[in-house]
C-alpha cells in the first residue's frame, strides 16, 4: 500500500540507483523528489545519458550532508571503446570529426598502450565537462565553439585491463573493452581517446557503465526503472539505505 502522504514515513536515506541508459542523472534525482515527496534530493557523481550503472541519490539534509564523501571514492567503470573514429565530445553524443581504419593491432601492442595509462598521471579534463569556468560549465562554451583551456589533474589508474578477450584487434572500426579503477576526477572519455592517440588511430568511447563507487557496487542498487512509478515507491524505500549504515561503511 502506498502512503497517501510521502513525506509521513520518510525523512533521510540513501539509495544506490542503476541508471539505465538515457536519462539524464538530474532525471534520476527528479524521478526520486517525486516518488519520495521531498525536495532536498541530489546525486553524487554525474552519469552521462548514454552512460548506465550506479548513481548514488541522497535524499533529505543528513543524507545530502554525505554527497562530498561518495565523490572522493574510487570508481569502477565498463568501458567500450571504438577505434578508428574521433567525435567532438569524445563519446557518441558528438559529431564524427574523423576516421582512420584501424586494419591490426596485436594484443601485445594494445597492452603496452594500457600499461602506459596505469598509475598516477596527469589528464587534462574534456571540453564537454562540467568543469567550471567563470560560474559556466565548460560545455557552454564549447557548444559555441569557444575553448577554454584547463590545466591537467593529477589523477590515479589503479587498474586497466581488458575484458574482451585480450586477442588482436583487427578490422575497419573495432571495439575495445576495458574494466577501470580509478580516482576521483577520472575522465574516461578522455582516456578513451588518448588509448586511440597512442595507438595511432583514435578511438572514442561508445559504452559506459560504473559498477562501484567506493565501497557500493550496482550489484546491489535499485532498478532505475522503477522510479518513475509511484506504485513502485515502497519496493524503492526497501532498498534504501540509512544514514548510520552509510556512515558506517565509508568509515
């Protein structure tokens, strides 16, 4: 039974969300205000549209309060990259800017390119980012062609590994498939392209899903699906998960 007031039996939790592929994260937190009644809802850790897997929602002042914590914990993320094939944004929401047929690249050649990306290392952050420059997300300006550079992060890859079969690669356009860990502050479409740079080709990053955020795995998070389905609402708050457990955990 649905409560005729959402507010009566609710007041603060978390909940690991796995977002399915296009919405928006903010779509997700907008799904989550409605079904639970409350406003103070917000994510921690932007999933892009084509992106799948987990997003952590914090819903009301004690759980919103933790946001900066979750965003400190190591990622895990699936990736899937195209070789051969660069766009504007780095991922399939941008134009096609250019192509160059792969033909081979032999397993050890691919290897020795991801061993150069593990460990810690300087990224310059995309220009389709939320990165912000003079109170404008870096996306503004790159949407009217203006580009703003931002310097390089230290981040850290603390593994890259293959999870496609660790064979050659051969064809026109083919997938590479890659399991990362890594810091906070990871741009894996960045990554995605610098794998395409090194090897000679380009690449740009076609799939993404995040499996873990620190201590939390998708494994155990709710179906994003359900959200927009106020019948659904007690499924959704029986996987929640309290302040104190979450509090707990990241100890």
């Amino acid at each position: 039974m649905v409560s005729a007031d959402p507010k009566a039996d609710f007041s603060a939790g978390v909940f690991l969300i796995d977002k399915p592929v296009g919405p928006t994260s903010f779509g997700i937190v907008r799904q989550l205000r409605k079904l639970l009644g409350i406003k103070k809802v917000g994510h921690a850790g932007t999933l892009d549209p084509f992106a799948s897997g987990l997003l952590i929602v914090c819903a009301g002042r004690a759980a919103t309060k933790m946001i900066s914590l979750f965003m400190d914990g190591e990622k895990e993320y699936l990736a899937t990259l195209c070789l051969g094939k660069k766009t504007t944004t780095l991922d399939p929401e941008g134009e096609l800017v250019g192509e160059t047929v792969v033909g081979f690249r032999s397993a050890a050649e691919i290897e020795k390119c991801l061993a150069g990306f593990r460990g810690e290392q300087m990224q310059k952050p995309p220009m389709y980012s939320a990165l912000k420059h003079k109170g404008k997300p870096l996306y503004h300006y790159a949407r009217q062609g203006i580009e703003i550079e931002k310097a390089p992060r230290a981040i850290t890859i603390r593994e890259l590994v293959r999870i496609d079969g660790n064979g050659d690669v051969e064809g026109d356009f083919p997938e590479l498939r890659l399991r990362v860990v890594c810091s906070k502050g990871t741009y894996i479409r960045t990554l995605a392209a610098d794998i395409g740079d090194v090897l000679g080709c380009g690449a740009y990053l076609t799939g993404l899903r995040r499996t873990k955020i620190g201590p939390f795995s998708v494994e155990k998070a709710i179906d994003g699906n359900l959200l927009p389905m106020i019948e659904e609402r007690d499924n959704v708050l029986a996987g929640m998960l309290s302040v104190e457990d979450v509090a707990n955990l990241l100890q």
